[in-house]
C-alpha cells in the first residue's frame, strides 16, 4: 500500500513537471510566432532584400 502512494506521488510530480515543461513551451511558441507575423519579411528592421521597383512589403520568408 505505501509503495502505491510513494509511486502515486512520483507520477504527480511528473505530471506536474511536464507541465511546467509544457507551458514553457507555450510561452515559446508563442513568442515566436508573434515575432514571425510582427515581421514576416525582414524588411522593417532592413534585413531583407527589396526588390526595385515592387512594395517593400508582403513578401514571405
């Protein structure tokens, strides 16, 4: 009986670590994709090419 709750306790600090694991990850996600539709071509910050003669905008990466 006490090895049940010892291995029930265990699983809970998994479950526990894998979602903080999880909302990390998240948080991650999150932030990049924010950056990616903030700046889908570079070209506000000046790191992509511009082509002559066409809108320096939506143009994908």
């Amino acid at each position: 009986m006490e090895r049940e709750l010892n291995t029930k306790g265990e699983m809970r600090k998994q479950v526990r670590d894998l979602q903080s694991q999880v909302d990390e990850l998240k948080d991650l996600v999150n932030t990049l994709l924010s950056v990616i539709c903030e700046e889908p071509d570079g070209v506000h910050s000046g790191s992509a090419p511009t082509i002559p003669g066409q809108p320096p905008n939506n143009y994908c990466m």
